[in-house]
C-alpha cells in the first residue's frame, strides 16, 4: 500500500473504468507517441515482412501479399507502460496466427523475437503471439496507420504493454530460448502483463 | 549497449526546493530517503496516492546531474489535463513528501565520455540539461554541443545557467534582443554536421519537434544509428 499524498484527491478520476489495469490513465482521443529512433519511411512497394527462426517453411511477404491473406480485427484496449491506455480501438490485419499456419512452428519453438525495419526488437513467449491474441495490423480505426504509430504495419499484442507491439514490423524469428529485447534489456520487464504490473524487471 | 538496469523499488523523497523556471513550470529538489546514482537522461515515477487509495502516476526525466548528494531535480511542465503536473505545480510546497521509483531507463542515456549532440524542443530540454550539467561538472564541455529551442525567453527554463560555449538557443516565435538570428523553427543551418566518430545525437521533445530534428540531423550527414530519441505528447509524460 503506498503513502498517502497529501492534498492529492484524484478527483479528475473518480469514475475509473474497468477495463484499466492497475495504474493506468484513459487518454482519452490522444494517441501519444513514444519510440526510441528516428522514424523510418518504409514504401509499400519495398515492404516486407516474414517469419524465420525454427519454422519449417520461413516465409516473407509482401505489402501485396499479405493483404490477400484472410484479414482480421482487434477490438479493445491498449496499455502503454508509460501508464496510459486507449480503450475502444479497432485494428485491422492479419492474425499472427495466420502467418505461423504458413510457416509452421518447430515443436522446439518456445518464443519469439519481433524485430523491425528500424533494428528495434522485442522478445514474448510464443503463447502470447497465438491464439487469437496477436496481430499485423495496418489500419487503425478504419484508418491507415500512422507512421509514428508504426506504419505501414506494426506487431499489435494488446494484452500485454505496448512496447511489445513493435512498430514497422520486419519480422518474428522463433526461438528455442527467451533473447532479451530492446526495452528488455534497457530495464523493462521481460513479459509485461499490464494487469499484473509487470513493468520493469523484477516486478 | 547498456546493460540491464537493476529493479527498482518505491521509496519516500522529501521536498527540499521548489523554483519557479516559468510561467508553466517548475523545478523541484527531491531529496531521496535511499540515494540512487542515475545515468543523466534516466527518468523517475512518480505516484501520487489519494485517501482512498486512488493513484496516478507519471514519468519525470530528471534535470540534475549526478552530484554526489541524495537530492535529485525534476522539471515539471504544467498541462492543462495533466493530473500529475498540475499537482505537482498548484499543490506541492517545501516539506511535503512523495513517492518515486527509479532510475528508469537504459537507452536516452550519456555516460559523460563520448561525443554528443543535444538537441531539444520545450520541456523536451530536461533530460539534456542532466547531460549538459554532467559535461560542465566533470570538466568535459569540449564533448558536447547543446541547442535547445523554444518559442521565447519566457519558455526557456535554466535560463541564467545555459549561457557557454557549447549552447545555442534558437527561438522559434520570439527571439531575446540578444540574438541576431531571426525567429523561426529549426533549419539545416542550425544543426552541426556530424564530425566526431562515435558521436551520438540526443532529440528530445514533441513529436514535431524530434521528426523535424531526426530529418534535419540526417540531411547534415548523421545516420539513423547515431540518433537516439525521447518524445513525449500531451499527455506521454504529463
């Protein structure tokens, strides 16, 4: 239990939604941006993205080709660990799992390592990137995505904090063992359950 | 690249000081229950906590180099919607206590031993002024060049500690009387090519500021690997 703060009510927040993890503030319509590189300016007509690591077929796609698999939508939230989240969002693209039918995962496949066009990487567990629970997504609430927000493509794994959503996404390289990421090895927590507050390491 | 960062958890900080930068920010000494050595460019968190257990809490990049003492300054921005930074600006006086966790951060970092260039946009200027502080502390300015900007000198905080060899200030809307060049955002003529090896460039501001930076510091001959940095929104570290 922290100290109380003294003269500090929270007034502004006294209807908290439920669906915002522990700590986290709704930001309402901004969308702020937060990366750690210049932003790169990727054509769609030089895009890729692939899957490779231990799969027994690793594949690249194209802008054009992955836009003929069969598409899929996320509805909900997403929870930045610089403690705000966006509820209600929509995002379109192609489910992870989609992309990992094609490839075909390697029994000794254990986790995964997303690295974008810009060198930025970021490790999960490959449970939490199947399942229904992760997505490419290129359109955001009927939009295309913004570059700063990772266009043309991003990695979107929304129940987990966002850095793990990795921005102009290039690939996702299976592995036999958890390799620490960008942020991961910067102090952030490996896994990043925002319901369980796990945001640097040690939490 | 830096290693990981041990876990950190909360402690107490005791407000020693409190000074007014501007007219919509204010620097606060916090004086540490457990002292902690910070890299210059790592930030805190900061978590208020209401009666009834409600909390909020914020990201601060701390403004002060490493000194030697348990105290810490953070520059805190007034925003309008901000719960924290009104807080912090309208309510917390000398004496009060409050609860932070840190020091958070691996990569906007400068360890005082390597070429760097600072660029940085408004409040986007706290995290450099650490680096600044360390280069002058440490006798090493010869490494750094410093350019800040903002819209006038009413924006600009440390104000009266800035002026040196290695600073510019660029006015974007208002330029002081002491400056022969004309307001105006950030051009190619403001940014130094990129001469040192292993220089490294540090953009912190809005998301205007650092993509008009990033775009300019690669026109001048810097590439994408020698630029790190730190945006924040309206509400990223309010």
């Amino acid at each position: 239990m922290s100290k109380f703060t003294r003269g500090f009510t929270g007034r502004l927040h006294r209807e908290r939604d439920v669906r915002l993890p522990p700590g986290q503030y709704d930001t309402g319509s901004n969308w702020p941006v937060l990366t750690a590189e210049p932003t790169p300016r990727l054509d769609t007509a030089q895009w890729w993205f692939g899957v490779e690591g231990l799969v027994e077929q690793p594949t690249r796609w194209s802008w054009d080709e992955i836009h003929a698999l069969p598409q899929s939508t996320y509805e909900g939230d997403i929870h930045c660990v610089t403690s705000w989240s966006k509820l209600g969002m929509t995002f379109t693209g192609v489910s992870v799992d989609t992309v990992l039918a094609i490839a075909k995962p390697l029994p000794s496949a254990a986790f995964v390592l997303a690295i974008s066009h810009t060198g930025y990487t970021t490790n999960l567990p490959l449970a939490d990137v199947t399942n229904g629970r992760a997505w490419i997504v290129w359109d955001v609430d009927g939009q295309r995505l913004p570059v700063d927000q990772g266009g043309p493509a991003r990695l979107l794994v929304p129940h987990l904090y966002f850095w793990k959503s990795a921005k102009w996404i290039a690939s996702l390289r299976l592995l036999e063992h958890d390799e620490s990421g960008f942020w991961e090895r910067n102090g952030y927590h490996d896994r990043g359950d925002p319901w369980l507050e796990q945001r640097y390491q040690g939490d | 690249m830096a290693t990981r960062s041990p876990a950190t958890s909360w402690q107490t900080a005791t407000v020693v000081g409190i000074h007014r930068e501007t007219d919509r920010a204010k620097t606060f000494r916090l004086r540490l229950e457990r002292p902690t050595l910070h890299v210059a460019g790592q930030h805190f968190v900061i978590r208020l906590t209401a009666p009834d257990g409600y909390t909020a809490m914020r990201s601060f990049s701390v403004a002060s180099a490493p000194d030697g003492t348990p105290e810490l300054e953070f520059t805190v921005e007034r925003l309008d919607e901000g719960e924290v930074s009104t807080f912090l600006n309208d309510v917390v006086e000398p004496g009060d206590e409050l609860e932070l966790r840190g020091p958070i951060g691996g990569w906007f970092v400068w360890e005082g031993t390597t070429p760097a260039l600072l660029l940085g946009g408004g409040s986007g200027v706290v995290p450099l002024m650490a680096m600044l502080r360390l280069a002058r502390r440490t006798g090493r300015s010869d490494l750094v060049r410093a350019i800040f900007s903002v819209r006038s000198p009413a924006d600009l905080y440390y104000a009266a500690e800035l002026p040196g060899p290695e600073t510019t200030v660029v006015f974007t809307r208002e330029a002081s009387p002491a400056t022969t060049r004309s307001p105006g955002r950030l051009t190619k003529e403001d940014i130094p090519v990129r001469s040192a090896a292993g220089a490294t460039a540090y953009v912190c501001g809005s998301t205007g500021f650092t993509n008009t930076a990033t775009d300019l510091l690669m026109g001048a001959g810097w590439g994408a690997q020698d630029i790190r940095v730190e945006r924040f929104g309206p509400t990223g570290t309010c």
